[in-house]
C-alpha cells in the first residue's frame, strides 16, 4: 500500500448534509475561508505525497471507495487547500467538474470528529 494523502476530520459543517442529499461531500484544510466552513468537512492540513488516480482507493472513518474518476485540478487543489467535491454516485460522465473526485457507488460514510480521510493505491 502506498499512501498519497492522510488527515484528521476537525470539524463539519452545519451544511454538509445538503450536499449529501447529492451523494457529494466536499472537503477542504483548516485553511479554508469563513465563508465555506458551514458546507464543508474540514481536516487539518495534510501533504500530497503522490497523485490522486483512478483506481486509488480513498477511505474516510475506514470506509473504502475505489476511485473512478479524478478531475484535472484534484491534485492541485488537495496539494494547495486540502480541497476536492467527493461524488459518491458512482457516475462518471462529461459533467463532471474539474475539481470533482468521483467514487464507487457506496454508502456515504459516517464522519466523525477524529477520523482519517486517507487515500492510497492498494
């Protein structure tokens, strides 16, 4: 296993349940702007250590997703904030936002204060 990228949940907003309405989350480091905070789930601040591909594997409170789809600015905005939208519907289409890392079609995971967001290449 190697590990391309690990953080610690510190806080979720009050707003990330209309996101999950839609099957997204999106997540940002503590870095991120007042005005964002109520939507996001926010970590600490963590490293990239290699880039995101499509048959990576993210986790989040050691619930596993294979990764279907990374837009061409995932790697940057996870290296730079912390940041990407987490599409949980399993749907790869053309639609898709260049900052939208899309999984397998799973149940969302339970967040929790504390838990990992890892992600990996098995």
């Amino acid at each position: 296993m190697i590990k391309k990228y690990e953080a610690n949940i510190k806080e979720i907003g009050e707003e990330v349940g209309i996101f999950a309405e839609e099957n997204m989350m999106v997540i940002f480091n503590d870095t991120v702007p007042a005005e964002l905070r109520s939507f996001a789930v926010i970590h600490e601040k963590a490293d990239l250590q290699h880039q995101v591909e499509v048959g990576d594997i993210l986790e989040i409170n050691d619930e596993s997703y294979e990764i279907l789809f990374v837009g061409n600015k995932v790697n940057e905005t996870l290296r730079d904030i912390g940041h990407c939208t987490i599409s949980f519907s399993g749907e790869v289409s053309a639609d898709l936002l260049p900052g939208t890392m899309c999984v397998e079609k799973k149940v969302m995971p339970e967040l929790a204060l504390g838990a990992a967001i890892r992600i990996y290449k098995a």
